[in-house]
C-alpha cells in the first residue's frame, strides 16, 4: 500500500468514526426527547387528575354531587 492509498484508508476510517459517533449523538438525542415527551405527558395526566379531584371537592362540597 502506497502512502496515497494509505491516507486514503485512514480517511475512510476516520470519516466512518465520525459517522458512528455522530450516529449515537443522535440516538442519545432522540432518546432524551422521548424521555422529556413522556415526562410531559406523564405531568399533564397528573394535572388533569388533580383538577378532577378538585372539581369533584368543589361539587361536594356545594351540594352539586347529590
């Protein structure tokens, strides 16, 4: 292997390092946002609960639930 073919090779290998590295940035990306998506969704689920648990307390204790 000449100096040429072997710098080409080296290049090839560090541009398929970067393509990897960038591919697992993005995984790690992507799983953060699904875990931040789930944590949203999982807070607004308890908000609505919270607000119906409220809404019966209210009904309650108005007289509204009889």
């Amino acid at each position: 292997m000449n100096n040429q073919q072997s710098a080409s090779y080296k290049a090839g290998q560090i541009e398929a390092q970067a393509e990897e590295k960038g591919n697992q940035m993005m995984d790690k990306a992507s799983n953060a946002a699904q875990s931040a998506k789930e944590s949203v969704q999982q807070a607004g689920q308890q908000m609505q609960e919270k607000a119906q648990q409220a809404t019966e307390a209210v009904k309650d204790a108005t007289g509204m639930n009889k």
